[in-house]
C-alpha cells in the first residue's frame, strides 16, 4: 500500500508541475495577444492619420511634394517600428509552450 501512496504522491507532484507551466504559459500568451492588439490599434491609428497628412497636401494646399514631409517621414517611421515589433511578438507568442 505504500508504495501505491508514493506513485501517487510522484504523480501529483508531476501533475502539479505540468498544470503550473501549462498556467504559466496561458499566462504569458494573453499577456502578448493583449500587447499585440494595442500595437496593432496603435497602427490604426497612425495609418489614420497619416492618411489625414496625405489629404491635407492635396485639396487644399495644391502641393504634392509630401515626399520631402517631416510628418510624413515620423509617422511612417512610427509605423514600420510598430510592424516590426509585433512580428516579434508573434513569433514570442508561438514558441510558447513549444518543447524545446
């Protein structure tokens, strides 16, 4: 009888082991869905209003050197570091819970 208690106390403590990690894990997935979606709002937004810059040029100012803009330029800078930061969470977030 004794030794049934203890497979069954190594297999609790292997089960109490798995359930924490696989917690751990879920843990960390939310956490880099909930940063992606921000990031991924946050290149809304600057898609927007990059897209009110580029308006602006046209209509009103009759001026289509929006190339040489400094707005222009941050805003698109903004973007690609954005793009690129959620890539790498995307990548974070499938290597979770992978065996290594």
């Amino acid at each position: 009888m004794a030794k049934f208690w203890d497979d069954f106390s190594r297999w609790l403590e292997d089960a109490s082991r798995v359930l924490s990690k696989e917690a751990g894990d879920l843990t960390m997935k939310g956490k880099l869905k909930l940063e992606i979606f921000e990031l991924k709002r946050k290149s809304q937004e600057l898609f927007q209003e990059l897209g009110e810059v580029f308006y602006g040029f046209f209509p009103l100012k009759g001026n289509e050197d929006f190339k040489n803009d400094l707005r222009i330029k941050q805003i698109v800078q903004k973007i690609k570091r954005i793009k690129n930061e959620i890539t790498k969470k995307e990548q974070e977030y499938k290597k979770i819970g992978q065996k290594k």
